[in-house]
C-alpha cells in the first residue's frame, strides 16, 4: 500500500514487484521477469531505519520467501558506503 505524498513517496517497493511480477500476454504491458511469481511486501522504510528494523523485516515468514530484494540503503552521495548491522547479517 504505497503512500503517495508530496514529497514523502514509498513507492519503490511497488514499482520493483510490478518488473518482476507483471503478468504475461496481458495486452498492456510487457511480462515481468518472474510472470508466475508471487509477491508481498514489508513496509520498512517510513521513519528512521534501524538494525533491528532490517532484522525484523528480512526474518518475516522466512518459510514463504525463495527470493528477497533489498534495496534500501543510504543516500547516494558518492562518498558513503554502508552495509547491514550485526542484527541484519544475522538474519540474512
């Protein structure tokens, strides 16, 4: 359930399952990469993200998920580079 706001947009999440997900022969579009998948969504990223959020969010119904995309991460300005915490290495 993206938001779309003024400014305060999420949806990225929605955009990436519609490439993976999107239906073949559906006369509107092209397929997605994974046509026959199924997909669901954590939101994470509507307030400060944590290691433990990360943690929560990679280790939600593990038994369900084959494949995870996790694009989120800091501002891209060039000169940062991060990575997951401790509780999110643990998770993955």
């Amino acid at each position: 359930q993206p938001r779309y706001t003024s400014g305060l947009e999420n949806r990225h999440g929605t955009r990436c399952a519609g490439e993976v997900a999107a239906a073949a022969n559906n006369r509107i579009c092209g397929a997605g990469v994974a046509y026959n998948a199924k997909v669901g969504g954590v939101r994470m990223l509507d307030g400060p993200v944590t290691d433990m959020l990360e943690a929560q969010s990679l280790s939600l119904h593990p038994q369900h998920i084959h494949i995870y995309s996790a694009s989120w991460g800091p501002e891209d300005n060039g000169k940062t580079v991060d990575g997951p915490g401790v509780l999110a290495m643990e998770a993955f």
